[in-house]
C-alpha cells in the first residue's frame, strides 16, 4: 500500500474532490482527518464510509479561511493522531460574475476561503511536518488560475496565488524534507460544477479535447501520486488534470 499508516489532513472533505482523494488514500492505507462547515448527515455518511474501510477517520467542523481555527485543528489532529504526514489544501468557493459587477464581499469571500485557508493550514501544519522532516503539501489551484478566465477573476486570482504559496513553500520548506506542490484542474464533474447552466456546461466541454469533463476520481489518483514516495522528487510543480483543455 503506497500510504500505509500515514496520517493525512484534508480541508472541506465532505464531498467533491476532496472526499474522492481522502477515498483514494484510505484505500492505500492512510489514516483521515477532514474538515468541513458543519457536522451534518454529509460530513457524518463520508466519515462513516472511510471508516469502513478501516483506516483511522476524525471529522472536524471549521471554517478553513479562519486563522485560529485551522491552527486549533492542526493541534487537535497532532494530539489524536501523533503526526501530520500529508496537507491537502481542498476547501474551495466561486462566486462568479464579470469584474464590473463583482462586489468586494465576493472578491474578499473566495480569496479568504479559497488562498488563506491554504496560508492557514500551511502556516499550521508545517512546524509539525518539520519536526518530522517529512510532508507532502498538496493545494488544489485551476486551470483558470493559470490561464484566466471571464467572470471568475476573484476565482482565478485565488488560484494563482495557490500556485504562488505552493512554489514558495516548496523552496522555503525543501531542505526540511516538505514537499509542495499544486493540481490544476480543469472542468471536472462535481456540486460545484452542477451549478452551471446547462448552455455553460456544453460550452466547457466543446473547449475540451477530451470531450468530457474530469470525474473527481481522477483528480484524486493524482493527488496521491503526490502524496506518495512515487513522487519523493517532484516539487514545486502544477500538474494539470484538464483532458487537454488549454
Ligand atoms: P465542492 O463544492 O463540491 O466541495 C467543496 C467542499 O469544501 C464542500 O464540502 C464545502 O462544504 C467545503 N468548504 C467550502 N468552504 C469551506 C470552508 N470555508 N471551510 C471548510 N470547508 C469548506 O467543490 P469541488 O468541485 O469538490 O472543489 C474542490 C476544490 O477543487 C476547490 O478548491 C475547487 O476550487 C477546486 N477545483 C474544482 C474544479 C471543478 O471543476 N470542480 C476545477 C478546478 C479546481
């Protein structure tokens, strides 16, 4: 099992991608801890599920963009776990609208919720995977954090600047043995997504040489070639997961 007994922490697991990539290191063995807003029937049904595959699972409800509370649940999960070997930086948000209309509160909400909550847990998590002079760091940014994209320029701002963090962090925390590294997804099939008006969705996949959009599973298998020694010399990278989408 490429994962046996590791420890990871995941932000806004309760569905999505997120829950995909906490499935996929479970199957490998991995202990979980997630996050999500609240304790409710989702959060509960996807603990109840990667416990049965019988690695060791804690919830916590927290919001990933508060400061306080992401360093009070890195402590929580060290204390119950003993240590923190893999970071998935997941919790994500859009608010998408064409800059002229965009309000400050939906430029503050994603860029707090989508590139601080990734600064927190960082910030968080990284004394302790330096204490153990081993971690892998995985924040998902986009393809739009790369390439831009109309109505999404609060959305792709935060993305980019994952890819800023996860560079930066890769130099400072290298010689500690931390590994950073970012996925850049493009259009893939989840809540998120579903949210779209059906003339959005046809024009997403019209623009994908793969002529499909990603299923969360697929961005996971990626995540945990990252988790993983597979990948004990790659840092400091974007790996995009887009069917070829430029
Ligand atoms: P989703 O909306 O299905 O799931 C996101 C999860 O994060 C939810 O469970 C939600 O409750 C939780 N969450 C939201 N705000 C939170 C907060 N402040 N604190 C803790 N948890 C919070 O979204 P999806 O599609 O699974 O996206 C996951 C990540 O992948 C996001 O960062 C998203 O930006 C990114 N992504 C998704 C793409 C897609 O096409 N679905 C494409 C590129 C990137």
């Amino acid at each position: 099992m490429l994962l046996e007994n590791k420890v990871a922490l995941i932000t806004g697991a309760a569905r999505g991608i997120g829950k995909q990539i906490a499935l996929a290191f479970a199957r490998e063995g991995c202990h979980i801890a997630f996050t999500d807003l609240a304790l409710d029937e989702v959060t509960t049904a996807t603990a109840e599920e990667l416990r049965s595959m019988g690695v060791r699972v804690e919830a916590y409800a927290s919001d990933a963009s508060d400061f306080e509370a992401a360093h009070a649940v890195v402590e929580q999960v060290t204390e119950a776990f003993g240590r923190i070997d893999i970071l998935v930086n997941n919790a994500g948000i859009t608010r998408d609208t064409l800059l002229m209309r965009m309000t400050e509160q939906q430029w503050d909400q994603v860029i707090q919720v989508n590139l601080k909550s990734a600064f927190n847990f960082t910030h968080a998590v990284s004394p302790v995977m330096m204490r153990q002079r081993s971690g892998a760091i995985i924040s998902l940014s986009s393809v739009v954090g790369i390439n831009g994209n109309a109505g999404q320029a609060n959305y792709a701002a935060s993305k980019a600047g994952i890819i800023a963090l996860t560079k930066s962090v890769a130099k400072e925390l290298g010689s500690r043995g931390i590994r950073a590294n970012a996925i850049a997804p493009g259009f893939i099939i989840t809540d998120m997504t579903k949210a779209l008006s059906e003339d959005t969705l046809k024009q997403f996949v019209s623009m994908i040489p793969m002529r499909r959009g990603g299923e969360p599973e697929e961005v996971a298998k990626v995540a945990l070639f990252l988790a993983s020694d597979l990948s004990s010399y790659v840092s400091g990278q974007v790996i995009q997961v887009n069917g070829a989408m430029a």
